[in-house]
C-alpha cells in the first residue's frame, strides 16, 4: 500500500501546485521554469522518497517509477479539463524525465539514509524541522514562479518548410490555390489532426492580387485571417496571416499552445511553384512564426514537427486538388 500512497500523494501534490498556479494566472505561469522545472522534480521526489524504507529501488527503478505519477497526472488533468491533451502530449516526456530526476535525487538519500540507518526506526520524517524544510521545499514552486513571473520567456522565430510534387503545370496548381474549396475527405494521415488540431475544412479567398484576401476556416470555429502581400501568377504568393486570440473558442486549442496567444505567433505563409519537367510542379509552403517560452529549445521541437505536419496536409490538399483537375 505505501507505494500507492506515494504515487496519490505526488499526483495530488501535482494537481495541487496546477490549481494554484491557475488560480494566480495574473502572476503566476505553468509555463515557466518553476512550474516545468520545479513541480516535476518534486513529484518525482515524493514519488520515492515516501516509498516503504527497507525496499531497495534500484536507480533505473527511481527514474521510471515518478513515470506512471506523471502519466496519471496526465489523465486526471485531461479529465477534469484543467489541460488539454495536444498540451500535455508535447509536455510530457520533458516533465517525465525531469520528474525521473527528482527521483533519482530521492533514492541518493534513501540510499544514503539506508546506509547509514540499517536497523535502526523507520525515517524521521515526522520530526518537527525536518517537517519544515520538507513544507518550504513544496511550496518552492510557487515563491520562485511569482518571482520569475513572465521574465524568462523568450521570443525565438523559426521557418519551417515542407514541398510535394504534383503531376500538374504551375498553372492547374496555381488554380488550385485560388477560390473556394472544400478540403477533400482523404489526404493521408496527419498527426497533429490525431493529437487534437482541428482538422481544415475549406479555404476561401479572393482572386489572388496584392491586397487580397483568403480564409482557411478549420473546425471548432479556428479561422486564420491571411492577406496577400507578393502574388507572381503561377510562381510565388506570399500571406501575411492574422489570429486573433480572443476570437479562437477555449475548446479548439489550449490556452498555452493556442495560435496567436503569447506563447505561439504565425506570422506568414509563402508559396512556391517550381515547373518541371513532363508538366510537373515543385509546389513548396514556408511558414513564419514565433514561440515565446523559457525553453524554446524544446517547444522549438515539437512546433517544427506540428508546423511540418500541418504544411504538409495543405500541400496534399493543393496537390489532390490539382491533380483532379488535369484528370479532368
């Protein structure tokens, strides 16, 4: 039973410390350092300090064991719709590992305590300092979070680019692109579609000219604004694209990944069409855009991989679209 009373008492802790943070959302960011860093430490800390004295848990253990408390943190705060699961999927192997961290931080004692203990009562959790030094390292997460505040997000631009080859002349692309259309029912499996995104229904717009406009309209009412800024008929369009936050319902996206917030900016699209030889087109997509976060390392990763996975299905629409109309 000890065991799975450390595993509630870390998951309660986490879900604790996530409630406090969103209470004290006007001071207080989940992400921030103290929240990522700190809170996932100390879950896995609880995890195996807390777990019966004389049982020898081997480092490998230490590590992996906080893995299930963060998973089934994962899920309790997916079910009581304090995070969403796109969220969480990006989080979790980063606050996995930093929790296997902590663990390994608290099996160092165990072991040291072990050690030094053999035979002897149980640990002294219990006694009156030890009680508060274990009290203050808890709530370090939130003295540190209303001391980093927002100061340590960073803003970071990146492009990512993706292209497809289509059996059609620039100009049958070209046509492609321009108008209304509906998105076409079968385009190929998307990952960021399966995790959550919403999936695109239909695009609109205006005949392409400086100054135009188009809409791609997604599910759950997500809309992106784009105005062309460069148009080179059958060659090069460029769309600077506009969100607005306040317009995106809470259900599409979370608040800490949704698109046009202060955590994720998109700023343009370009288009190239490249003619090939045999009537072929080289279509590419580069997306601009800017992530704000303290660890911009991280979400820079999983933003290329999203951004790619979604260039990539506007591509394969473009591409189906085209190739429809040569068939024709």
């Amino acid at each position: 039973m000890r065991p799975i009373l450390a595993t509630t008492l870390a998951t309660m802790y986490g879900l604790t410390m996530h409630l406090l943070y969103g209470f004290f959302d006007a001071a207080l960011s989940v992400m921030s350092l103290a929240f990522m860093g700190l809170v996932p430490v100390l879950i896995g800390f609880i995890t195996v300090i807390l777990a019966p004295k004389k049982t020898r848990i081997s480092n490998t253990g230490a590590f992996f064991r906080p893995w299930a408390t963060t998973l089934i943190l994962l899920f309790a705060t997916i079910a009581l719709s304090m995070e969403g699961a796109i969220c969480w999927i990006m989080v979790y192997p980063f606050f996995a590992v930093m929790a296997g961290l902590g663990g390994l931080w608290a099996n160092s004692i165990r072991r040291k305590r072990q050690r030094e203990e053999e035979g002897s009562e149980p640990f002294d959790w219990e006694k009156r300092d030890t009680l508060r030094l274990s009290l203050l390292a808890l709530v370090l997460p939130l003295f540190t979070g209303f001391l980093e505040g927002e100061r340590s997000s960073s803003g970071q631009g990146l492009v990512t680019t993706r292209s497809v080859l289509i059996d059609a002349p620039p100009e049958a692309v070209w046509a492609a692109m321009e108008g209304t259309h509906a998105a076409l029912p079968r385009t190929g499996f998307r990952v960021s579609t399966a995790i959550g995104f919403p999936r695109h229904l239909r695009t609109e717009s205006e005949p392409f000219a400086v100054g135009a406009r188009r809409r791609a309209i997604y599910e759950k009412g997500l809309v992106f604004d784009e105005t062309v800024t460069q148009c080179v008929p059958a060659r090069a369009l460029d769309l600077a694209v506009h969100i607005d936050p306040k317009k995106v319902p809470p259900t599409v996206l979370d608040e800490h990944i949704v698109i046009g917030g202060k955590h994720v900016q998109v700023e343009e699209d370009r288009y190239r069409l490249e003619p090939l030889p045999g009537g072929r087109t080289r279509l590419s997509l580069a997306s601009s855009y800017r992530i704000y976060t303290p660890f911009n390392w991280y979400a820079g990763l999983w933003s290329r991989f999203l951004m790619g996975d979604i260039l990539g299905g506007e591509l394969a629409l473009v591409k189906a679209r085209a190739e429809i109309k040569i068939q024709k």
